[in-house]
C-alpha cells in the first residue's frame, strides 16, 4: 500500500549547497557567540587584590535579578543588570565545557551555560555571573563528576585563597597572576551540583566579588 | 566543511530525508524546509554524531523531532477532505492511489503518521521509533495498528 517511491523527490541542484552555506553560517555563528561568552567570563576573572573591607549585602535585600533560578541579592553601585540573558547547551568532558560551537549530541554529557552581565552607565561591562548547572548525565559522566569538570575548568591556573560559605553553597575565592597582576574570581559550587562564576573586570575589588557571592540564592 | 565525512553523509542521505520529509509534511517545499534543517543541524554537530556511529537515524531523530515540534507550535492539525464519491474507474483509483494515500495520510495524527513513515519507509523497528517519538515500543505498535487500520479502510472505501 506505501511505496517509497510514490513519495521520492528529487534533490534540488543547490540543495546540498544550500545545506553546506547553511552549517558554515552556523557555526560561524556559534563560534562568535561562544567566544564572546568565552571572553566575557574571562575578563571577569581579573581583578585585582586590594585590602578593602567587604561591603557585604544586606542579609535580605530585595533581589535585583535573577539568573538561572538564582536570585541575585546584590551588585556594587553604579552597575545596572543587561536585560538580556545568555544561555546554551554545551557539552562537557574531563577536559571542561567544550566551546567549539557544535550542539551534544547523543551519548555526550552537557551543561546549561547562562549568564547576567551588569554595565556600567557607560555601556561598559564590569560584573559576570555565569551559572553552569550539569544537564545531561551519561553512564561515564554522572552529575557528581559534570560538576568536577566545570569546577576544575573555571579554575584553571588560578589557586584557591580562601574557602567560605554562602546562601548558594560553598565558594571559593580564586586567584591568579597575570602581567596585570593578581586576577580573583569566586566559584560557587551549590549543593544540586551547579557551578557559579562570580568574576568582573579590574574596576572590582575581590570584595565585591565576595559581596555579590553572598547576595545569590535560591528563589 | 570539517569533516570529510559529513560529506559522504550528505550525499547518501539526502534523498531518504527529502522522501521521510515528504511524507511527514505531504507538501515537496515543506518536505525540502524540513531536510535542509535537519541536514544543517546535523552538520552543525558533526563530530558528536559520527561519534555516536548512526547518523542517519541521528537525522531521523532530528527531521521527526522538528517536525513534531512545528505541529505542535501551529496545533491546528490540517485533516484532508476525503471525497464522498465512489472511484469506478479502476484504472483511475490505480493511477491516483499515490495522491489517495497522501490524502489519508494527512488524515492521521502527527504521531501516527510519523511511527508509519519511520516503519514503512526507513524500515525501522519499534524500538527505534519508540526512541526517536519518546514513547513505549507498546505505543508505537498502537500507533501503527490505528494508522494502517485507517488507510486500509479508507482505501478500499475509496475503491
């Protein structure tokens, strides 16, 4: 009753070319987009070390936006939340968050990358939260050993400075040494298994790094 | 491109998609919309596919996933109109039977249609059309029963 050729086509002249232009212009874009969020993060890792007091946020203050499920409780003056919020699927080895812009694919252990950028009244960006929550588990990759990936890979070249509790979790203030000098971040890592990147440009003190760990928490 | 591979793959599969597309969509522009996503998008993830070792049923998976998905953002499901009239010219019905199937086949539920182009027309089982709709191996059988008992009995109604 159904015969495959009562339903063949036949393929375009261009088709194929048409598929090639449309993979290339994929990945053209996703390579851009991830680099951006690539160079985005890493800038908020340099700060630099100065001995200030911390300006920590008031225990319960109003949240000032929302990232990934995250309420975000505090942000250094003067900084305003981009609306816009970035998220993507990656996929995730011992090796780190892959950012080669191709999608998972079956078998492949992945994250959901999202981040808030605050600016500055210039239009400037200064304050990076990147929240990487395991997605995908596989046999070989359970959420536990996702988060160890993420983990290890936020933190390449830097060493731990100091270890604190936070509404979000257990964090973790970061540094490493660049021509610029010390660079700091905060690395969050909640109890579900979700790993969260607090870092800015150099403007931050590694204070304020600390204030804004502390003013993330669950909804 | 990156991958040689995809290449080869391109060319070997591109018909199968265009005749599962136009099966799934029963309209050739439609049916070339479809294949040329899916290809892009399994293109775009070609070095985790050739890792899974079965990109054409990748591409199955992607071509029924997208298709659904459009279904079920535009949820008005077109049903064909059956004509009332009797065919007595066999040597017609014969000729026309492809476009009767067509019709019939825009009758049935995405669902089902999408468990009869993926049984009779890439010869998957049902543990494979179960993966790809994300349902029991128990609703695909109850999605073929239903699809082929309906073209059955609206063919021979028809003739």
């Amino acid at each position: 009753m159904l015969s495959k050729s009562d339903f063949d086509l036949p393929v375009p002249a261009d088709f194929t070319d048409r598929v090639r232009r449309g993979v290339r212009r994929r990945r053209r874009f996703r390579a851009v987009a991830v680099a951006g969020c690539v160079v985005l993060g890493l800038s908020g890792i340099s700060v630099a070390a100065r001995p200030e007091p911390d300006r920590g946020p008031a225990v319960h203050a109003p949240a000032i936006g929302d990232v990934a499920g995250l309420h975000i409780g505090y942000a250094p003056p003067g900084l305003r939340l981009d609306p816009r919020v970035n998220s993507s699927v990656h996929v995730v080895t011992e090796k780190g968050l892959d950012t080669d812009g191709a999608d998972p694919g079956p078998g492949d252990a992945s994250a959901v990358v999202t981040m808030r950028v605050f600016v500055k009244a210039n239009g400037g960006n200064q304050l990076f939260i990147t929240v990487l929550a395991p997605f995908r588990t596989t046999p070989r990759a359970d959420r536990a050993t996702i988060t160890r990936w993420l983990s290890d890979w936020s933190t390449i070249g830097l060493e731990k400075v100091d270890e604190f509790t936070v509404p979000a979790g257990t964090a973790r203030l970061m540094r490493g040494q660049t021509t610029d000098g010390p660079k700091h971040q905060v690395l969050i890592t909640a109890a579900d298994g979700t790993v969260i990147d607090v870092g800015g440009n150099a403007e931050l003190t590694a204070a304020e790094l600390r204030a804004v760990a502390q003013g993330l928490s669950r909804g | 491109m990156r991958d040689a591979g995809f290449e080869t793959f391109l060319r070997e599969s591109t018909a199968g998609l265009l005749r599962l597309g136009n099966v799934l969509t029963l309209d050739p522009a439609a049916a070339e919309d479809l294949a040329q996503e899916t290809l892009i998008r399994v293109g775009t993830s070609w070095s985790r596919v050739r890792k899974d070792g079965n990109p054409v049923g990748y591409a199955q998976r992607t071509m029924i996933n997208l298709f659904l998905n459009e279904r079920r953002r535009r949820r008005a499901i077109p049903v064909a109109t059956v004509p009332e009239t009797a065919r007595e010219d066999t040597a017609l019905a014969s000729v026309e039977s492809s476009a009767v199937i067509r019709q019939i086949l825009a009758g049935l539920p995405p669902q089902q249609r999408a468990a009869v182009a993926l049984r009779y027309l890439a010869d998957l089982p049902d543990e494979e059309i179960a993966a790809i709709l994300g349902c029991t191996t128990g609703t695909v059988r109850s999605h073929l029963s239903r699809g082929l008992s309906t073209l059955r009995g609206r063919v021979t109604k028809k003739r």
